[in-house]
C-alpha cells in the first residue's frame, strides 16, 4: 500500500510543479564601418510570451523587447559606436 500511496504523490507533485522556465542572454558586437553595432540577444525558453528591457553602459535608455515563447530575439542597443566593448544587463518579465 505503501509503494502505491508514493507513486500517487509523486503523480500529483509532478502536476503541480510550475512549468520550467529560463532566460538566457548574451551579447554581440558587428563591426560596420564606421563603427560597431551593439547586440544583445534574448533567449526565452518559457512557454509564454515575455516583455524585456535592455540597458547599456553605453546607450543606458531602457530598450524594449517582446520575445515570443521558445523564441530568440536580438535587441539592437547601438548602432556604429567607437566602442567595441559594452556591458548589459537584461530584464524579464511574462507579458
């Protein structure tokens, strides 16, 4: 009874646990004469849509981003900067 008893716990833990969700982002540079272009690209692997923000030390108003679920966009910051490093930060949201 016992054996029977845990595998409907397990059943119902598993029904309840919250959908797996991540977000990763990295940056890119491109060099296009007469300077680079600053990237960020956001990877969502949540099964819905999310709304994000990208900052950079170089251009630090807030970029809007919608990043459709499973999806990838690519978030262009800055284009032709002297600069051919930056730094970012990104922030998620579900739409």
């Amino acid at each position: 009874m016992h054996a029977l008893s845990a595998l409907l716990l397990a059943i119902v833990l598993q029904q309840a646990a919250p959908p797996v969700c991540y977000v990763r982002h990295f940056a890119e540079v491109r060099y296009r004469a007469p300077g680079y272009d600053h990237l960020v690209h956001i990877v969502s692997g949540c099964d819905f849509p999310l709304r994000c923000v990208v900052r950079t030390d170089v251009n630090p108003n807030l970029v809007p981003a919608d990043v459709p679920p499973l999806g990838h966009v690519e978030v262009l910051t800055w284009r032709a900067s002297p600069a051919y490093v930056f730094t970012y930060s990104v922030v998620c949201a579900p739409a």
